[in-house]
C-alpha cells in the first residue's frame, strides 16, 4: 500500500478520532504518522500515573514556556503526549464540557454549527457513560466516561462549606452549567484511562484501510499494518 487517501500527522485526541472515522470507509487507504512510541507503558492505563508519564521525555515532549519578565523571569514546564494517545494518554481524564453560553457566543460570532444545541448530540454520540442515557448522556460511544471509584470525607465536606458560602453541590459538571462544587466524572472504564488510542484507534487498527507509522521524528519510520502484523521499515 503506497498511495494513501489521507495522512493524519499526530495520533493524539483530534488524530485517533480522524481515523477512525475515515478508515470507516473501506475504499479509504489512511495512514496515520505518530512521532511517539506505542501506548504500552503501564503507567499511561493507570489514572494515577500521569505522575509517571508527565515530564517523561519517553510519553511527554517536555516543552518548557519561555521565561516571562512578569514572572519573575521563570520558565513554566508545559506538558504534551508524545505517544498513541498524544496528550489524552497523560492529562489529568477531567470529563468537562464547556459552558452553554460560551459555545452559543461562539455560534454570535458567525461559527456555524458551534452553538451548544449544535455540539450536544456529538457530546452525546462520542460517550459511553457509566450513570446512563440520559438528556446529556450518551451510551455506546467510543469515549468511557466514569464516577470517580474514591470518594474522601473531607472532599464531602468542603462541598458543604462551599453550599453554605453560596455555591451548589452539583452531580454533573457537563449540562452546559458548570457552576457548582462536586466530584468531577472521569474518562475511565473498569478503573483504566480511556485514552483516544484506547476507545478510538485499539477498536479499528485492524481494518484493511488502515496503517500506522511511528517514530517519523527519528531518520527511520515503520510503517506497521496491523492486519497482517507487518512492519516495514522506511528511511527519511
Ligand atoms: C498534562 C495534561 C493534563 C490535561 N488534563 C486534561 C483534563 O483533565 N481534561 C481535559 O479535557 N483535557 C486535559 N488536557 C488537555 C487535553 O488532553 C488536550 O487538549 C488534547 O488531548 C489535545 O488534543 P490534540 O489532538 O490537539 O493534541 P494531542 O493529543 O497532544 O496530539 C498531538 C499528537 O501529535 C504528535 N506529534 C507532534 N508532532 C508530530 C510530528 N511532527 N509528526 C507526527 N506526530 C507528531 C504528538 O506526539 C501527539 O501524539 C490535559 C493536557 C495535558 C498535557
């Protein structure tokens, strides 16, 4: 396979979703360029171990801001995936969509198709939540979303002192109203990261249409297709 219909650079959050839905179509030949390794370092599955994975130089590109005058000249470490996944397999699996009338300001702004009533059934087509379909909620989706398994006392009661000040104890940060205080929803399923590489690519990579090629930063590339387990190796 030598021509390709699409070449997706990045298998990150935006590339796994892209290919997947291309490589949908059987006459499509997709090839996706990822500069990272593959996804099988157990800390990047394990929620906790973004400890491990951010500031890694093997699953983070270890970028650094530029040191800022109005910062006492400090530079700021500024983490990015370097691996299947790209940096949805090391953030921090927070599932919150913005607000209602940020998306629906957009919209004002002349971005067709960017109001909330016009993002919501994607939301909702993209999940595979824990609690349920509901209004917000979707089922099945590539995307697993869960409760958090921990649940602290003292987390309990913060969410009381920030009622009492004022502020409402909220279930669900993803109706198009974020104000509240409560316990976030995680993009985790059976108590593992659901990376893009995880609910998007790891279902597909074995269509026909389908090739990855990874280390392309390095002077040698494999081009690997998964249904025939070959690798080949290309030089730059
Ligand atoms: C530490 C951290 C914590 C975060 N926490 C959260 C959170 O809790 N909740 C939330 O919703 N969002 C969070 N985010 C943000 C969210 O993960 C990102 O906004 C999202 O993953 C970005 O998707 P992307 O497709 O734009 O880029 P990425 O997912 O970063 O993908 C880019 C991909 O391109 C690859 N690449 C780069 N250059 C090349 C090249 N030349 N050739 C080939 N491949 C290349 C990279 O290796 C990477 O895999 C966090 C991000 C980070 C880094």
């Amino acid at each position: 396979m030598n021509n390709f219909d699409f070449i997706i650079l990045g298998a990150g959050s935006a590339g796994c979703v892209l290919a997947n839905r291309l490589s949908e179509n059987p006459s499509h030949k997709v090839l996706l360029i990822e500069a990272g390794g593959k996804d099988n370092y157990p800390w990047i599955h394990i929620p906790v171990g973004y400890f491990k994975t951010m500031h890694n130089p093997n699953t983070d590109w270890c970028y650094k801001t530029e040191p800022d005058e109005s910062m006492n000249n400090i530079s700021i470490r500024y983490p990015r995936g370097k691996t299947l996944g790209g940096s949805s397999s090391i953030n921090g699996l927070l599932y919150i969509r913005g607000q209602h009338r940020d998306y629906d300001i957009w919209r004002q702004l002349g971005n067709t198709g960017w109001g909330w009533d016009d993002v919501l059934p994607y939301f909702i087509k993209a999940e595979n939540q824990e609690r349920g379909k509901s209004e917000y909620h979707g089922v099945g989706g590539p995307l697993s979303v869960s409760d958090q398994r921990i649940h602290l006392p003292l987390l309990d009661e913060f969410q009381n002192a920030a009622e009492e000040f004022g502020v409402p104890k909220t279930k669900d940060f993803n109706t198009g109203d974020n104000h509240g205080c409560g316990y976030f929803q995680v993009t985790e399923k059976d108590g593992f990261r659901c990376s893009t590489a995880v609910g998007y690519l790891n279902p597909v990579k074995h269509r026909n249409s389908f090739l990855w090629c990874n280390r392309f930063s390095s002077n040698i590339a494999s081009i690997r297709n998964w249904k025939s387990r070959k690798t080949k190796k290309i030089r730059n």
